[in-house]
C-alpha cells in the first residue's frame, strides 16, 4: 500500500488530472450505453404499435428491417418498403393517431406524434415505385 502511495506521489497534478477526466468520461460513456440497452424494449414496444396499423396493407409488403442507430444505438428504427400501393394510403391509415405531419417534396412526407415522440417518414422511391416507411424512436 505504502508502495502506492509513493508512486502516486511522485506523480504531477497534471496527469493525475487526466486521468482522472478519462476515467470520469468513460464512466460517462458506460452510464448512457447501459440506459440505452434498459430503454431499448420500450422502444420497440411503441414502434411495434405503430407497425400493427400498417396491418391492412402488409399485404403490400416487401421487405422489413430493424436496427439501433445513433450515439450508443439510442435510436431505433422500424424500416418496412411496401410496393402497389400509394403514398396517400400509408399516410391516411397512420393519420389515424394524433400526428403532425409535413410535406418535404411529393414524394416525401415526415410525420411527427406529440404523445409517443415516434418520427415517420414515408418515402416514394423513384426508382422501383416502392414506398418506404420509416418508423423512429428516439430516447
């Protein structure tokens, strides 16, 4: 113990310092990683309800994608692509629910609900004519 101390002693405030800021920032770092993984269910859970009122068109439905993005995969997102059906549809069967929602381009409408903080995006491919639906939990 006394060994410690001697060398701990001889070492300057300044590295000391340091190091002591490094440790504080990877306990920082290790703290919000850990809340996202307890919070990453109840983002599922939410963006899972909204999946379900795309039911009636799942018909539609090509392909299906989930992910974590975002600073220590805080972010998830819900990513389904939808082909023969339009971009009015997708946009009346999630108008259902209380969102605010804003024209980008023609092809391209962003929804935002107040009450559950989700983010969707619909997007018309030009391409392949296909409709993508982007579903966002943040925090």
């Amino acid at each position: 113990m006394e060994r410690v101390k001697s060398i701990l002693n001889h070492i300057p405030f300044r590295v000391k310092f340091y190091i002591g800021f490094i440790l504080l920032g990877f306990f920082i770092m290790a703290l919000v990683t850990l809340l996202a993984y307890i919070n990453r269910p109840g983002q599922i859970q939410k963006l899972t309800v909204y999946e379900q009122k795309l039911a009636a068109i799942s018909t539609y439905k090509v392909s299906e994608e989930h992910f974590a993005t975002g600073r220590n995969g805080q972010i998830y997102i819900f990513k389904n692509t939808y082909e023969g059906i339009t971009l009015e549809t997708v946009k009346d069967i999630l108008s259902e629910e209380h969102i605010t929602w804003r024209e980008v381009k023609k092809r391209h409408l962003i929804g935002y609900d107040l009450d559950d903080k989700i983010e969707i995006e619909i997007i018309r491919d030009i391409n392949t004519k296909a409709i993508i639906v982007k579903l966002e939990k943040d925090r």
